[in-house]
C-alpha cells in the first residue's frame, strides 16, 4: 500500500489512477473467439467450453431435473437468506416504477413517455474463483419487475459439466426463463450473435474477468447494448476519529479478496486512524482464505492522510468510487455533497458487504471512474422509454409556423413542407 500524507490538488491525478494493463493481446483473442462464435454457433461454443472450463457437453441448456437437484443440495440456511435478499431487492426497485404524465407543451400539443421492458436480456454469472450467485438476483430480479419477456442465463459449468447448485437456485427464485451452460467469451459472443440454442438477446448485463469485459464491449459496438462499461472492482472509505479502525480494514479487505486487479482506497483526517486500520489489516489479512488474492490488490492500493472531511469528500469525488463508504461523525452532511459514486454506505454499521447482498440496493455498479457518467444496474436499465405525442388542429396553430421557420433555415424544405400542408 501507498500512504499519502497531505497531498496536493496537483498530486490526485496520480492518487485517483488505476492501474492499467496491456489488453491489446487480450482483445485480439477475444476478437477470434466471438468471429468463431458468429461463424459456428453452438459447435464453438461446445469446443471452447471444453478448452477453457474442462467441461464436456452434449447440450447446453439446463434442464428442469438439474434445477431440481440444485434447489435439494443447496443448504436451507443459504436458500433462506437468498429469499431474504431477494425479497429486499424486489421492494428496493419496484420502489423504482416510472409512471408517466401527459404534458400539454402548447395548446393542442400533448407529449408523454411510455416505459417499455426490453424483451429478451442476457445476464453473465461468472462462476471462477466465487460463484457470484448474489448476481443472479441483482439482475434477474429488476428484469422480472421490469416485464422482460425472456431472461437469459450465461454461466460457465464446473468440470462435472454442471453449473453451481447455488446460481441456479438463486436463478429458480428470481424467475430466470432459460439458463445456458456457458462461460466468458464465448457467453458473451452466444448472446450477442445467438446460436442453434442460444438466443440472441437485446442487452447484455453482468461482471467477468478482463476477457468478459473486453467481449462486451466489443460486441457492444455494433451488435447489442451492455450494462455498462466496467473494471475490477473497488472501494474508498473516508473515515474520520469516530470510526472503528476494525471496520474500516473488514471493508477496505472485503474489496481486495475480489481480486488480484482490485483497488481500495482509504481517505482519512485522521494520523491514528490510518495507524490503526494499517495495523488492522495486517491482522486480518492473516486470517483469509484469499490472503494472497487480497495482499496482490493490496499492493495496487492507496491509504491517504488530509485535512478535514470537505478535502475527503472532494478527493473521492475526482475517484468517482465503484463504492463509497463515510464513515465519519458528520456523514449525513457529506453524503450531500457525494457527487460521484457508485452506491454510497453511511455511518459506520453500513458495511459494503450489506449492499452486496441483502439490503436492496443493487450491486452491479459502474467502476474505474465511469460512476462520473454511469448509473448501477436499476429497474430503468431494463426499460426504454417510448415517447408520445398528439396534436390536433389547435396544435398545429400553436407551433406550425416555428416549425416551418426553423426548417426554412436549415433548409430542409421537405421538413417545412410536412407542417405547412398541415397549415390550416
């Protein structure tokens, strides 16, 4: 870890960076793998399932007998705290529902917008190192609220040529349609394109590793819309005297245990808060299973030492935080002036881990700085709004010769035409 002791303006270019990484290898690969998607579909997909997850497969489709199985195996205290979950994040986005309002802009002129679910959306489950299958209810959940048609399931089998019991639970109560035994690129490349027993979806949604992200983007350029562009995950804390240094280092930790490629950051006003939470991360760090995980993302990650909150909360507004916890004395009044970040922890009893899985809010969250233009998964993330308007005799009254003047002077008199034939 790197400690910052005062450092100015001049200096946060340097402490809000990522780190970076060479992909132009990576996104070459990635760009073979989904032109033999495109090209062979299914037989591509089984060929890479058996090269990069070991597992052979006749079909990739997920019967009901599989989900069946799965809901037996998996603990009853897990399936109870995944119905607890899911039920907090139901109430949490449809909380969410637009309702729209007729407008009269101008005398005869009405508008109004129409939310409309997208039909058929992907969602990726990775299934690595950590079976993420509090994913499945982030995205499956709003996608059902929303009234998308058909919900797609992409997640990579273990060697058995199985998907693990837990995703496909947590699929089971979401109200997933169609789960495919599929991972990484070739997922992403399946519905992007469709295959003999894929369908090809209208937006993607979901995490992965390096290779994932890059598909995703890829396919994004010209073949389906994505969640939104994303990185390794991260979190900053700003904590002041009243926090507990224990706490702090649990939820610094509970981000770097993501990954090698993984950042947290600690901005505090405090010289014994950083000795203590520098103290208590050596202590905890000991007791993980993913200790060498945790210590590699360590070593990308910055502690930072400054004046007063103000300074803190301005820091972590230029970092744009995947997610942001203040734990402070005065966090209700720096929480007001959060301008960019992910999802946002108040007080020292929110724990980052709370939003990961059971409090509601929505864990797929924009990260590496793209929270300055992004929002986190929402129910509005499944809709598009359709808009509307009628206008009647008054109406063309009212704007007919606006419209015909400002066609005139952008000369496009096909344009002033279509009001003036109207003209009464």
């Amino acid at each position: 870890m790197k400690i910052y002791k005062y450092p100015s303006r001049e200096e946060w270019k340097e402490l809000t960076e990522r780190p970076h990484l060479d992909v132009s290898q990576l996104n070459n690969t990635v760009a073979d793998v989904l032109k033999n998607i495109r090209e062979n579909g299914d037989k591509a997909v089984k060929e890479y399932e058996e090269k990069f997850d070991h597992a052979s497969l006749e079909t990739l489709a997920v019967t009901a007998e599989e989900i069946e199985n799965a809901l037996k195996e998996v603990p009853a205290e897990l399936l109870d705290s995944l119905r607890l979950a899911h039920k907090n994040i139901e109430t949490f986005h449809k909380a969410q529902q637009f309702v729209g309002e007729k407008v009269e802009t101008a005398p005869g002129v009405t508008c109004w917008q129409k939310s409309v679910p997208i039909e058929r959306v992907g969602l990726y489950i990775p299934g690595g190192t950590a079976p993420l299958f509090s994913t499945v209810l982030m995205l499956a959940t709003p996608a059902k609220i929303a009234g998308c048609k058909e919900i797609v399931l992409c997640s990579p089998p273990t060697h058995n040529s199985t998907i693990h019991p837990a995703i496909l639970a947590a699929a089971h109560i979401a109200g997933v349609n169609k789960i495919y035994k599929v991972g990484g690129v070739q997922a992403i490349g399946a519905m992007a394109y469709g295959t003999e027993s894929i369908p090809k979806v209208y937006k993607i949604f979901g995490p992965g590793n390096q290779y994932v992200m890059a598909a995703k983007q890829q396919v994004s350029l010209h073949d389906v819309a994505i969640d939104m562009p994303a990185g390794p995950s991260e979190v900053c804390v700003i904590a002041d005297d009243s926090c507990r240094p224990e706490y702090v280092a649990a939820d610094l930790l509970s981000q770097a245990e993501h990954g090698t490629d993984s950042q947290v950051l600690l901005i505090t006003t405090s010289q014994k808060v950083l000795d203590n939470v520098v103290e208590e991360l050596e202590k905890q760090l000991e007791a993980l299973p993913r200790k060498e995980m945790a210590q590699k993302s360590l070593d990308n990650s910055k502690l930072v030492l400054v004046d007063n909150t103000t300074t803190a909360i301005e820091l972590s507004n230029e970092y744009a935080p995947e997610h942001l916890i203040i734990a402070t004395a005065d966090y209700e009044q720096l929480a007001e002036k959060v301008v960019n970040a992910g999802s946002v922890f108040l007080g020292n009893y929110a724990c980052e881990s709370a939003g990961d899985y059971a409090s509601g809010t929505n864990h797929t969250l924009p990260t590496h700085g793209y929270a300055k233009a992004y929002s986190g998964v929402n129910l509005d993330s499944y809709n598009r709004k359709v808009t509307f308007q009628h206008l009647t005799e008054k109406g063309i009254e009212s704007i007919g010769k606006a419209v015909e003047t400002m066609a005139q002077y952008e000369q496009l008199d096909a344009h002033r035409n279509a009001m003036k034939i109207r003209g009464l």
